[in-house]
C-alpha cells in the first residue's frame, strides 16, 4: 500500500508543506498535535486537543487525517463551528495541503438544508404573489436568476440575499415541508444531491449542527445524513456542548406552526381550489399563534415554563390545540391530492403531538421547559440538564474509530492553578479521551500587555459602566490602531455608543447591529484605528492582524445569566446533588468565554496590542485568579500610564 513521508519529514524545514507553502515555518507545538492525531488513529482512541492561538492546528489535523486516508483509505468528517470556516476548509486549506501533498482525494461541503435553494418553494413563491412586501418580490426574481446559474445551489453565494432577510423561508425547505424523493423536483434537488456527493467522498466538511442532527437520527433509527467515517474532527469544538443541548430535547416554534399555515395556502391554490374553509382553518390557526405571541410581550426573553403558563396563557394554547386540530381534520380530506397537502397533515400532526406533550405532560426531571420570544415569534422548548450520556451513547453507536476534539479554548487553570480538561470533557461524556494541551508559540510577554485598571466600581453598581468607560477613554483616544470592546449586554453597548460618539470624534466608531458582521469587520479592518463595540458574537470568530486590532477591551467577566432557564435549572440540580454550582458551572463558562474574547488579540507572531478588562473582581475575589492563570502570560500593568506608552511604541516599532 502506498505511503506519505514521515509527519516530521513533511512539517520539517524542507519538507513538502515547506515547499507549497510560502514563509511555512515548522512547529513545534504544530508538529507534537499532528504526530498525537496520528498516533490516535493508529489506535483507534478519542483525543482531546487544546491547542493556542498560533499553533496552526488546522494543518495539524488535515495532515494526519488525509496521511490516513491516502495510506488505510480511510473517511473523514471535518466539523466547524461556523459557516465561514466551512468555506474556508473547503475552498482554500483543503485544496492547498492536497496540492502540497500531491494527493486527490474527493472532498465534499455539506450545510444544512436551510443553506440551499429548493426548486419547489422558489417555484410555489413566485405562482403566490403574496409576499410582504415590494422589495420582497424584487429579491424574489434576482434569487430566481442566480438559481439558473448556481450549480451548488448554496445561497450563502447569492450576493443578492442578505442574512437576515425575511426571503430565506420562502426560499429553502426544513425537515418538515420538504417532499423528499416524492418532490416533483427532486431530480434537481441541491439538498440531495450535496448529500449524495458527500455519500462518495472520502473528506467531508460539515457543521457541528449538521453532525449532530446526523448522530440523533442514526439514534432515532431515522436514517442518516452524512456517510460513515472512520475518523471525526471537530474543531472549534469548546462550541459543541451548548449546540447539543437543543438536539436532546424537544421544541416547537410559532415558525413551524405558521408554515404549514403558509405551505397549506400555497398547495391549497393548485390543489384545494374548492375547499373555501381550509383558508378560514389557516387563518384561525395564525390568529391563536399570534394571540399567544402578543400576550408573551418583549422580544429577547428566556422565561421558564412555569412563569410563562398562567391560567390566562394556557387557554391561549388550548386554543391553539383546538384551532390546528381543525385544520388538521381539514387537511386530512385533501392529503390524497397532492404530496405537499399530505405533507402539511403530516407536520400538522406532528406539531399536535408535541402541542400536547407540553400541554399535557409534565416536566421531566432531568430537563428545564421554558418559552423564548423573538421579534415576530416564539418557542417552546424541553433541553435536557446534562448531554454528556446522551453524547457518549451516540459517539459509541458511531462507527467512527477516532474523535479529535480540538480549541484554542477547552482548558482551564483550576482552583491549584493547573490547567485541566475536565469541564470539557464531563459536559460530553468524554472520560476515557486522551488529553493535550499545547501553548501558544506566541511570545506574549514581550507581544501584549494586560492592564486592569485601578479605582473602578462594582459591576452591580449603577455607577458601573460610567466608570470603567471614563478609565478607558484615553487609552482608546491614545491607541494609534483599531480598538475592539466587548460587551457582555446589548444595553451597556448602547449607553457606551452614546456617551462616545460625540468624544472620539478623530476615530470610526462601529457599532454590531448596523451592518452585517462580515461587513462591519471589513469596515474596521480598512479603516486601521476605528473602535469596533459588540457583543457575544464577536468575541470568536474574528481574526483582524496587524495594527488594524492592537487593543481588545472587555466590560466585566462574560457569566451567563443565572436567570436563563437552562443555567438557573442547572443551578438548582447542581446544589440539590451538593455541588457548588458558581464554582462548577458558571466560573468555568466564563472562562472559556473569557479567553475566546482575549483571543481576539494576538493573531500573528508580528502583532502587538493591549488586553484591558474593567472587572475588578479579578483583583478583589480570589477566583480572579483562576481567569488570569487560564489566559495567555502576558505582562501585566495597572499603570494608564503604561498601557499609553506601549501603544504610542506600537507605530515607531
């Protein structure tokens, strides 16, 4: 069987990626992730791999993995946190390691359904007519010019539809309208037909939503989305445990509710012209959906189920219950008549029955039921407290031989100062993955400084954010770059806006919400000294190099809000089984939130900046130090002073 060189002979000085890859300098710490990987597949293991800012962890997986593939032929699945970093291991770092190592294996991009143009409901949206209004309809006709051209059908590609716009649901399919293999468009399909490139190759690259709606499936007995594989690496992987809570539980939408609503209409147009009352049973469905969205109030809540359902509400949803069974009667008149008609009985069946199961069950102990609202609609959602069995059981029904979970943030400094991967690795049941953990090659001691400033209030004071945005300001206004300051709510970024805008009147300020984020980054990146103000979003995910992003300011410590339903029910089970649920729960979230945010920094070995946090629980609690051990050894100063003369150094360096 034919073989590769050695992992030291291709991350060497003169070895093949040296060769294609211009200015490649070999790794240590690189090169120690890529020979653990290897010496995992060999032994069929789960490994856990924290890896710093800078190590280059994705050459560190694809090597050993296509190492594998070109020697045992075996199938991979690369997992992502983001769609941008799919496209990136797609169209740019895959089919470059490939050329440097002159192989060829078939490499396939799967996304969620809900990325790609479905034929049908682009077809049934422009018979409709009905839109909400104008620009809808001119989106409408310039999605369906770009779909004669596409060959993916991937819409994240279409120039023309923005993230955000209302279009996308009148324009892809979800697990509930789609017709499958019966779709009178199915031979066009882009969905199928991304999937069954995916069944043929060997290297697949997918989302960890899209892995792990797959490995539930093949629980449920429901069949499969992506191939089997041999090896899985999931990076961004300190994302993984939050996105599985919602695969483990139950949910039901006011969005699933009013397309069947909006699918019946459509289908009923063609196929149920004679039937008057299945629109009077649509409207009377949408009328109850609305009604309990108007008594939810505010959009952006998070509210148990038990605060949410007083006796008012529950007739809402008993309401509910009675108007859908209508229109579910309804519907099952018409099934026969066409496959989209006997698809929306089918979803409104379903969403029947888990109606019922919220309405009329209690519960379960090992979960939390609450209700989240948005803009125009809301949720009702069971997530189990605890995944870790659930994930285990799903890893082990795989037929996959290697896990590698990887970050630059899964680790954490203990109460000892030792860090340590156990956090991570009880929240998915990983107790027999080996572990590493490699530090950045960065030399932040000379590279950053981190500055917590002195005299600042308490964060529960009123006088909070006044306070630490007075002791800031200067260093902003004296910071020859771009400034980043995190938030950790919308408000405080609001009332910083307002106090800034009419201060920093020599500088952008950019603030997220305005633009798309893609956008917004381009805008800081090209203006070279704006202050960018965000919130979570932004605190991974952004790499700008260079004196571009030479400060990065953090309002307080990123705790959850004990209030949230999930965290407030974890809580309460932790301290019922005896545990202390500040120091093992919401210390250790906030400190892997902590160093995602600081990373934001340091992206390159030439870069320079200052890392201010406004807590000063950090200095005053002795759990501070946990959060200060677990980031990056920088040089520390409480000096303003200081902080200002390390950025005034930044241009003549």
């Amino acid at each position: 069987m034919a073989s590769l060189a050695s992992l030291e002979e291709l991350f060497s000085a003169d070895g093949l990626l040296a060769d294609y890859f211009e200015g490649f300098v070999r790794r240590s710490e690189q090169e120690q992730m890529a020979q653990s990987i290897e010496s995992a597949i060999k032994e069929e293991a789960s490994i856990c791999i924290e890896a710093g800012t800078g190590t280059g962890k994705t050459f560190a997986y694809l090597v050993p993995a296509l190492k594998s593939w070109y020697e045992q032929d075996s199938k991979i699945i690369v997992s992502t946190g983001t769609k941008n970093l799919q496209d990136q291991l797609y169209f740019r770092d895959l089919p470059d390691i490939c050329k440097a190592l002159s192989i060829s294996p078939k490499i396939a991009l799967l996304k969620g359904r809900n990325n790609y143009l479905c034929q049908y409901r682009l077809q049934q949206s422009l018979e409709s007519g009905r839109f909400q209004s104008r620009s809808m309809v001119d989106t409408l006709s310039r999605v369906n010019d770009w779909s004669v051209q596409t060959s993916s059908g991937d819409l994240t590609q279409c120039t023309d539809l923005a993230d955000n716009d209302p279009l996308w649901s009148y324009v892809t399919s979800t697990n509930e309208n789609c017709l499958g293999s019966e779709c009178p468009d199915y031979a066009e399909c882009f969905v199928a037909k991304a999937r069954q490139r995916a069944v043929s190759a060997d290297v697949v690259v997918v989302n960890h939503h899209l892995l792990l709606a797959d490995m539930v499936l093949k629980e449920d007995g429901f069949g499969e989305l992506l191939p089997d594989a041999d090896i899985v690496v999931v990076d961004e992987a300190h994302q993984l445990a939050d996105i599985a809570h919602s695969f483990y539980g139950r949910r039901l939408t006011s969005r699933q509710l009013m397309e069947i609503c909006r699918d019946t209409e459509l289908e009923a147009l063609t196929n149920a012209k004679d039937d008057r009352q299945l629109s009077v049973a649509v409207r009377r469905v949408e009328g109850a959906v609305n009604e309990i969205r108007l008594s939810l109030g505010e959009s952006g809540q998070k509210k148990n189920w038990q605060q949410i359902v007083n006796p008012q509400r529950k007739q809402l949803f008993t309401e509910l219950k009675k108007e859908l069974s209508a229109l579910h009667s309804r519907l099952e008149r018409h099934a026969s008549r066409s496959k989209g008609l006997d698809s929306c009985h089918k979803r409104s069946e379903e969403c029947l029955h888990t109606l019922a199961f919220f309405s009329d069950k209690d519960q379960e102990l090992t979960a939390v039921r609450w209700v989240e609202t948005y803009r125009q609609g809301f949720a009702v959602l069971e997530t189990p407290l605890d995944v870790s069995q659930a994930f285990a059981q799903s890893c082990r029904e795989q037929s996959t031989r290697t896990w590698v979970f990887t970050s630059a943030t899964i680790t954490q400094a203990s109460s000892k100062g030792v860090s340590d991967f156990k956090h991570f690795k009880e929240r998915l049941g990983l107790d027999e993955a080996c572990e590493l953990e490699l530090p950045s090659p960065f030399d932040y001691d000379s590279q950053a400084l981190l500055h917590i400033p002195r005299g600042l209030a308490d964060p529960r004071s009123k006088d909070f954010i006044n306070s630490w945005q007075k002791a800031v300001l200067p260093i902003v206004e004296a910071n020859p770059g771009g400034t980043f300051v995190l938030f950790t709510s919308y408000s405080a970024m609001h009332q910083v806006q307002e106090l800034w805008k009419d201060q920093l009147l020599d500088k952008t300020v950019l603030m997220q919400g305005e633009k798309p984020k893609n956008q917004l980054i381009e805008d800081f990146r090209e203006a070279g000294n704006a202050v960018l103000l965000a919130t979570s979003s932004f605190w991974e995910g952004v790499d700008v190099k260079g004196l571009a992003l030479s400060c990065v300011i953090i309002d307080k410590l990123p705790f959850a809000a004990p209030d949230e339903p999930l965290i407030e029910a974890k809580i309460q089970a932790m301290r019922k089984s005896g545990k202390n649920p500040f120091f093992d729960l919401q210390i250790p979230e906030a400190i892997i939130a902590l160093k995602q945010g600081a990373g934001r920094l340091i992206r390159d070995q030439s870069d320079r900046g200052v890392l201010v946090l406004c807590d000063p629980r950090l200095i005053a609690n002795a759990y501070g130090k946990r959060f200060l051990r677990s980031l990056p050894p920088m040089r520390r100063t409480r000096e303003q002073k200081t902080v200002i003369e390390f950025l005034e150094n930044l241009t003549q360096d």
